[in-house]
C-alpha cells in the first residue's frame, strides 16, 4: 500500500508543479535579437528612421500652422515615479559690477532629468539581465558618469508623422480603467473608427484618458495604470514606429496582468526591438481638438551617456 | 569776490566731472521702457512673434528635409561660465522583481540646466538693480524654488525663420578678434553679401567662429569672445527678432570695450526689450553648408520659474 | 473747527491702534544689542566659552567611561522641516586597475546638511530683517556660495558641562503637549527637583519628550512642538550657557503662542545674545538613565560659510 | 633540429612567463580572512574597541584641557581626490511672516560628503572583487540610496587614546619624499625617538609632512604622495588600533611602489581586517606643539548606510 501511496504522491506533487504558470511571456535570446536589424553596433535603433524624407512627409501635413505642446510643466504638479525629483534651488541674485548694475539670476537643478517630466526613454535606459539593446552588455558600457553605448546623445531632433490613437474615445470613456490592458483588436478598432493607417517611422501616440489625473491625483496616476501590454505593444512595433507614446508613467498597462511580470513592453520596445518609448504626454489639447494626425516634432536633450530625456515635443498641423 | 569763488568752484567742479568718463550707455528710465511694446503685464516678451504664420513661414523653408543640429553634446567637453556644473551620476543598476529579470537605470543630474551647454536666456535671468522685463521686480518675483513671473516655461516652442548672419566669413576670416565688436556696418556688409533681409520674428544668428574653440581650448573659450556690442544690438532688435544668438558664450563682445559696462547687451535685450538670448550656437556645420536661411526649430523645457533652459535646436531646409 | 476736526482723528487713529494687538516681543534697536558682549566683530557668539577650563571641568563629570548618542541616524526615519532633504545616491562601484582588484564605493549626497537631523545652528541662519548676530548685515556678508562672516568654521569643537533639564519628567508627562509653552517656573521646579544648577558655558539641553515622535509620526512631529518661549529663552540665557537644546525641531514652543510672533527664540538666541541652538536631539537614553549632568561633547563640521550643520554629539558619564 | 627549436620556444617562454613579476602581495583567500575576529555577521571591525575603559584610558591623558582641531575647513581650499565635489549653494533669504521680521538663511550642499576633506573611511568604500570586510557581498548589501551593512551610522564617536608618529620629524625632514614609502624601521625607529609604544584601541596616526602641500598644491597634494605600505600597515595593524590615519588622501604610499597593486592598504585595513582609516588630518598644530600622545575624539557623522563620513576630529591634552 504504501508504495501506491508514494506513487500517487509523486502524481500529485507532478500535477501541481505543471499547475505552476510559466510566464507568458520570455525575453527572446540573445541570438534571435542580435545583431538588431538595424545592424550590429547600431546604437540608434528606431531613431535610424530618421531621414530626409522623414522630415518631408512630416512637413506635409502642416497646414494651419497650429501648434499643440504636448509636454507638462517642469513644476510643483508634476507626478514622480519612485523616489525621483526635480528640485530648483534658485541661487540668489548676484549683482555684477558695473555702471549698468546687472543683476544676474540662475537656478541649480537636481533631478533625474532623463527620467521626470515628460520623458523620452532610450535604450540604456532598460536591460534583460545585463543585456541591451543589440545586446550591448551592462558591465561593458555603463561608468560613473554615463553609458558610453547607447546614450540619448545618438537620438537627434524627431520630426516624423504623429499618429494619435484615442483607445478611450474608441471605448466611448473619458478614461480607461486602472490597470485596463489595451489590447490588438483595441487598437485595430481606433485606427479604423480614425480610418487610419500606421507608416514605419511613425510617433504612434496612444491616447489612454490616464493624464486626466495627473497633477490632479498623483499618488493615483503613479500607482497604476492603463496601457498597452506585450500583445498590442508587438502588433504595433510590427508597424515599425520611430516611438510608442502615452498619457501614462510607462506607456504600458502596470502592473502587467501575468504577475511574474514586470514592465515587460518596456523590454519588448527598448531591449528586443531598440524602439524608443515616450511617456507622460499631456494629450488633453490633441484629444479635444481631435487631431489624430499631424507633424510630431521632439528635441531630445544631448545628454552624453543618459538614459533619457525630459523633453517638450508637440504636435503641428 | 565770494562770487567769483563760487563761480570758480563750479568750474573746478565741472571740469572734474568732465574728466570722469561717463559710461557709453545706460538702461532707460523705467517710464521709457515699461510697459513692454507687448502690454502691461506680459511676460513673454519675444516670444510673442510665435504664431501660426510663423510656423507657416518657417515650414515652407524646408525643401529637402535635411536637419542640421546646432547644439553642443552635454558632456565632458562643455564649457562652463564661472563656476557652472553639469554633474551626472548613474544610479546603481536596479535589477526588478520578475520572471522578465528587468534592469533599470537612470542617472541624477546636477546642473545649472537653464544656464549650460547651448543655452536659452529668459526674462528672470537678468535685471538693472531691482528690475526686470516690463519692469517685473526681483524681490516681488522670486522665491527659493523659482521665479512666479517671467519663468521660462512661458516660452513654449519656437518655429520661425532662421537667419545667419556670417560675419567671420564676411570678414574673410574662420573666427573674429578675441574681444572684436561686430559693427552695425559689420552686420549691413554681411547681409548684403548674403543678399538677406531681415524679418520680424527671426531667430537672428550671428557667426562669430568663436564656437571654434570649444571643447579645444575652454578656458580662451570663456574668458573673453567676439560679438555685438551695443550699437549692433540695438540694430538688430529694430528689425524684432524673436531672438538673438551666436556661437559665443555671451552673445555679446565681452568684456565690453567700455571698461565700466558689464554685458550690457544682455540688459539691452533681455530687460529693456524683452528678446531672447541664445548662447553656445553649434555653428560649423550651417557655415560649411552655407545655409543662411532655414526654419528655426527650437523647444525650450517647460521648467517652472527658471531663468533659461539649456536646447537642443535645428536648422532644417 | 478744523482743529477739533484733527483732534477728533487723532483719538480715532489713537484708539484704531491702541485696539490692535501690539505684539508681545520685538527685536531689540541694534544700538541695545550692538556690539555683543564679546566684542565688536566677534563672529563666535557663546562658542567664546570654549576654554581650557571648560574642557577639564567637563572631563571631571567622566566616571564611567559611557558613551551616550544623542543624535539620531541620518537615513529614511528622519523628520524633515519644509522641503529639506537627504538624499543619497551610492554611485556605482568602480573596479580598479591592478592585481589586487580593488572595488571602490562611495555616495553622492544632496541635502541641506546644516539644517537637517540633530542639528546645529550658527549664526548666518537667521537675522532680523537684514541685522544678524552683531549687526553683521545679510547683503555685505551673504554669497552664493556662503557667509563671509558667522559661518559655522568658527564654531570648533565644544567640551563642556551638559545639564540636562527635564521638564516632561518634572510635570510627570511622557511628552509635553503639541504646543506647550515651557515657563520660568518650570525650568525653576525642574531644576530643583533635580538639585542642578546651571553654570555659564553649560551645554543646557531640555527635554519636552517630543522627540518619542520622530520617526514614528513625523508629520505630527514637524508640524508644531512644545517648547521653550521667549520668557524661558531669556531666563535660560541670562545663565550664559554655550547652547540651548531640545528633542523637538527648533528648541522653542511652535507655533508661538503670541500668532504675531514666528519662532521668536531663534531670534532671541541667534540673533540678539549671539546663542547657539542645538534641534532634534535624541534624548530618550539620557532620560530613561536618569543622567542630568555629563560632559557633553560635540564636533560640528567646518563647513566654511555655512549657517549650521549636522551634528552627532555625545553625552559622557 | 625543428623539435629543438620549438623546445627551445618553449623554454624561453617560460623563463619569459616566470620573469613576468607575481605581484608582491594578494588579499588572502575568504577562508583565511572570515569569519572576522570580532565575530561572523560584525560588521564594526576595529570600532568594537570603543568600551567605557578606553573612554577612561583616553581621558586620563587630558591634564591641560587644550582642544587641537585636526580637520581642515571645507571650503575653497580643499583638495579633492578624483572628481568629488564640495559644492555649497546658500538659498535665497526668506523673510518669514510675522512682526518679528525674521529672515532666515540656509544652503544646499552637493558633495560626496563620506569621502571629502578629513575623511573617515568605513567597510563599506572598499572590496576585494565583491567581497567586504567580513566577507559580506557587494550585490547582496549595497542598494542605490545605501549599504544595508557596514555602514557607517554604525561607528558611533570614538574616544581613544591618540599617538601620533612622527615619521618626517624621525627623518629630520619637514616633508617626506613624493612617493616616500614608510618603512616597519621607520616606524619602530620614531616611536623609540619618541618613547611611545602603541596600545590596542589606539587612534594611530602618522606624520609624513605631505600636508603642508594642502590647500597650497592640491594638483601635486593628490598626484601621489608618501605612506605606509603594505609591510607596515601589516605590522601596525598587528598593534590591534581602532584606525590608520595620516596626513595624506589616502594613509598609505600612492602610487604603490608595487605597480601592480592599486592601494593596497585599502584593502589590508578595510576588507582583510576590519581597521578604519582617517584621511587628509590636519597635523601641523599637533606637530608644532610636540603632541604625541593625547586623547584622540571623533565624531562620524551618522549617514546610513554610507561608505564613509567627513569628520572634525581633535586631540585633546
């Protein structure tokens, strides 16, 4: 008897073993990623897109002159995500000599800079383990003082198409849910409903409602979000954008539904894909005035080394 | 003869007074220059020439999408006036919780970031005594965390025609004097041989060479420079620039051949005019190119209350 | 009839004002308080008592040979008054060249370190109007990068007799109430109860029993205390003592209870007699080892220019 | 003939292979080193000296009362090893409400404060590969805003008798050599000269003369400088001291004259035996005045978690 009973244990201990979930989702390897498509050593990714023409069809479709800013204000109302600040320390006011008696004001900042605000994340930005983007290797390429890989430095000026997706005007809401995840057909729909199609080195902006809360109720907006998760986020990098962008603090849903997981789309854009991600935009003025198509222009600092940028992009049309 | 005395102790007097140099210019009496051109209370001096036509302008300057970048990488060959920092420090790698095993990193800036690299002078920076733009008071506008008026996220995108004016090549040179004064004959000469006009709301860049030296030897960098004095910059306000700016620190001549005036046309623009500054252009590539008219692309960060904002602006045609 | 007219004014303004609370306390003329009784252009306040002969009358109350820590730890369970940090970033860790594979670590810290944790205050930190310590004045000894005078370099090392006087223990209270104004009669009663005297040069440090708040309701704690008023400020100080101190933010009661009034001790201490103040004391070991009497040791860093500092002082028994 | 050649490759190989230098001296294996003698799981070292009786000891030397300081001011003087900062920025006043008209003033200090001017290091600041003192991990205790072990809160004040070694004095030199290394004669012969004898728990600190070159040539001051080595940090430490500390940046010779070993004290007092060491003192005082022996206080500043702390020590005699 006793062996039947061992047996038996040994059935159920296997059972409950495979009831334990994998993942739903895995890095690829390293040699399914590497080298990029953009080439081995390519440090730009998505930003390879890039070119003259780029900049053309962008200009195209200008046609008032109207511009939308799309960034927050570098202030008192801004949401942090962990521990992160943007504190100004204004110096006092130093008077030069001189008969003109010019006083002189400037302001000391000490800030994740690459990291608060609105805010463009490239590609040292994030790893799995310690590999990046074209699986550049932590350890090799990060000191003190900055990455001497894949530094935001290599971005340059974007001026590309902008695409705004509105998933919470398709779902007919102000706002989407807490930590609702956006899904493909989600997105197919907006497009359709936009009649709307996505061109490679597209800025696809996906509009969720979250910024409603921002400045508003921060502790909510940073708790958790609506986003896209790691299907919606690999139909839309087929697309080939130059960025994925939302009115969210990681552009994808958080906390991601597969518990075991963690920001994982920000591992399938900027490590599997070195496609660049765009957060915190304030859209409310792009939403209200329905444009869902327009020139997108941003202006990442050239910070040597960062991670990322704060940046003040906007729309034109 | 008590008159007589009297008489000869004015002229005593007089002559005394003679023989002390009176300075080669004052800021206006409040009265003659507040309030602004722009009205009563405005804050935004220049940038009030960003309209819609201007950007409609700009935009049909662009014919083959190219973009030349005009700043300067932030990194470890800037040049810093004074005792100005841009201290980056990457934060240990943060190895997330999850199947996905995400690293993140980010780095803490330290910086004077309005005042550094290619650098954007608002309204705050700068005052005579007590008084700034539109006559706007120091003590009244500024607190420890910012200035309540005149910050510089009032600014907002610029799209506008570009114009350099190339005095170093009008004059036949790669770069000017050390402390050469650009003349208003300088700035006439130039143009016509550019057979350029200027137009209200242009971004106004003038090209000294002096950008030759940074990052090759910092301290001839800043220790003095070519530039406008104050007979070229009242010149060129006339025209109503949105903004002035040049490949040198101060865009100005300093020091001032006037050995009593300290950088006076910072007050000249940015007090008595309210038209920006925009120091540390990144030029070579435009003169080598000789584009001398171009849209002007330019986004300041939005930061709340600051004096400037370091930019990372292009040229595109 | 005009003059029964002013007349009449007259006893009306007479009687507007008289109705208007006239506030208890004023700043004394600089002429009653300038120069201090140290001298004119002592910058060193009661640091003058540091002798000799205070070192060894200290060293004489050493029995035992216990050390007493009476600072708390500068880490994530500190209170902090207004916008004041402490933030630490450990940079990465660099691994040297040589055989010896030597790795280095080392922080970067951003913080008001003389105005954060157990903390000591010079003289440079408050004034009346633009009048300090000795009539030093604000705008001729005040730079952006420190005070040419007062600052805490002057301060040294203090070895000196501590007293101890607890008046939660003598009201028979753990903790005075959240607003409590010590009086004369307190520190009298508490005095005699514990049978001390205070001496001239005495580190005189009270005990409310606020500090059993820090780090476990911080807000409560930094948002008003009990403490010491102007009376008992001015008792204690007619004794000479080289500081006052307590287990609460800013020695004195807060709010004052006169609501003209802000923090007036500050300026009774610091300004008018040239007194330090010593906040956020750790007091509870002391208190439950019943020690009133030791030498007090404490050692703040010479940091030049500075308006106090962080310290980490001991009681020895 | 060819087996004779390739033979007699591979013999001068060889000799060329032993003729490659082993360097003179590796961090003994974990074994050898951990657990420590102070305990498995200490993380105190040398500070586990610090009982009442060395606080007896230490204040028994104390006939005079006369406080030597021996920290130097942090201010404009200091040198800075690397690219470490003191960087103060005194905020702007603010006059606080109220009809007592208190201004009030303080500043930002940005500085890695644990390892700038006199500098106490703690076991956190060095490893051998990934291993500390007492063989804690790199990976398993440092987090991005802290160590979770070996910090330095955990030192508290020293009080112990001090000896100073007065090595340029022994060697009839005001300064010793640029890259003098102290010898075990050196140091035997001085404290003969000296009738001194060295006891456990000393506070052991060396007079090389380098600081003369403080705050004079800071260039040179950190370029190298003489110390102990290793055979006489090894022969000191057997002394069972509570630290090391000189009058130099980094206690011991630098470079090493082993060229291969990069500061290898470091690691023989801060990894393999748990001994503090104290840079840059202030010695000339003590050295003028013939101070050799006194009572050595010290107060760490406690930063959790932190590598080190900038501290103001003194004698005291």
């Amino acid at each position: 008897m006793k062996c039947i009973a061992l047996a038996m244990g040994a059935v159920l201990m296997a059972s409950t073993t495979a009831l334990a979930q994998a993942p739903s989702w895995t890095v690829p390897a390293e040699n399914e990623r590497c080298p990029s498509k953009w080439g081995a050593g390519d440090e730009r990714g998505s930003g390879n897109h890039m070119k003259p023409q780029t900049v053309l069809n962008a200009v195209k479709l200008i046609k008032t002159g109207e511009v939308i800013e799309l960034a927050y204000v570098l202030g008192p109302q801004m949401a942090f995500f962990g521990t992160r600040r943007f504190d100004m320390h204004m110096k006092r006011t130093f008077m030069n000599t001189g008969s003109n008696e010019r006083g002189s004001n400037e302001e000391m900042v000490l800030s994740e800079i690459g990291q608060v605000g609105t805010q463009f994340d490239g590609f040292a930005h994030q790893s799995h383990r310690n590999s990046h983007y074209n699986c550049f290797k932590t350890d090799e390429i990060s000191t003190r003082s900055g990455f001497t890989k894949l530094g935001i430095q290599n971005t340059g000026a974007f001026i590309t198409r902008g695409v705004l997706i509105d998933i919470a005007g398709f779902k007919g809401v102000e706002m989407l849910g807490d930590n609702y995840e956006i899904t493909v057909e989600d997105i197919e729909g907006a497009l359709k409903k936009q009649n709307a199609t996505l061109q490679p080195g597209d800025a696809v902006i996906i509009h969720t409602g979250w910024g409603k809360l921002y400045g508003k109720d921060n502790p909510r907006y940073v708790k958790s979000c609506p986003g896209i998760g790691v299907k919606a986020a690999t139909w839309l990098i087929a697309k080939d954008p130059i960025l994925l962008g939302s009115d969210n603090w990681p552009v994808e849903v958080a906390p991601n539904p597969d518990p075991q997981l963690s920001l994982p789309v920000h591992q399938v854009a900027l490590v599997v894909n070195g496609v660049h991600l765009l957060e915190n935009l304030k859209l409310d003025e792009l939403v209200s005035k329905q444009v869902t198509e327009f020139a997108f222009i941003m202006q990442p600092l050239k910070i040597q080394g960062a991670t990322g940028s704060t940046v003040s992009p906007i729309a034109v049309r």
